[in-house]
C-alpha cells in the first residue's frame, strides 16, 4: 500500500471516531452510569414467572396513576399479568 493511501485510510478512519457537531459544547457527564440500576420483582399470576423491572420504567409508567395504584405489565413468557412481588428476590 503507497503512503497516500495509509494517510488517507488513516483520516477516514478518525473522521469516523469522531462525532461532528455545530451547536455548543454538550456536556455528556450526565449519562455515566456511577449509580447501580434498582430492579422492582413482578411475578406472574398465571405461570409464576419472575420478572425485575427497572424502577424508572415503573416509575415513568406509574405517572398517571392515581395514589395506591400499580402499573400493569405483562409477563414475557405466557402474556399474563405481572403483579409486585411482595418480597424481593435475593440476587
């Protein structure tokens, strides 16, 4: 390979590494993830399956809802309803 097409492979290369934006400078600091995920247990009423839901999905799903109320999610194994475990699994 000549030398111009090392250079050229090699600029194409960091142009690719490199996003590219005309707005000011964002700080990106924000989305490190310093903090461990908290997992909510759901169980199954139908099949019994187990199910940790993240708690910004619950969270964000329980916006609407009146106090006292639970957001309905689905099991992914037979389709029924999930309910909050009472006790949470050990891991």
């Amino acid at each position: 390979m000549s030398k111009g097409k090392k250079e050229k492979n090699k600029d194409s290369q960091q142009k690719q590494d490199k996003i590219y934006w005309d707005g000011p400078e964002i700080d990106l600091s924000c989305f490190d993830n310093d903090e461990p995920e908290v997992f909510i247990d759901y169980v199954c009423v139908e099949c019994g399956c187990i199910d940790p839901v993240p708690e910004f999905i619950v969270a964000e799903c329980a916006y609407d809802l009146e106090p006292g109320e639970e957001p309905e999610f689905f099991c992914p194994g037979c389709n029924g309803t999930l309910v909050r475990k009472k006790e949470p699994t050990d891991n």
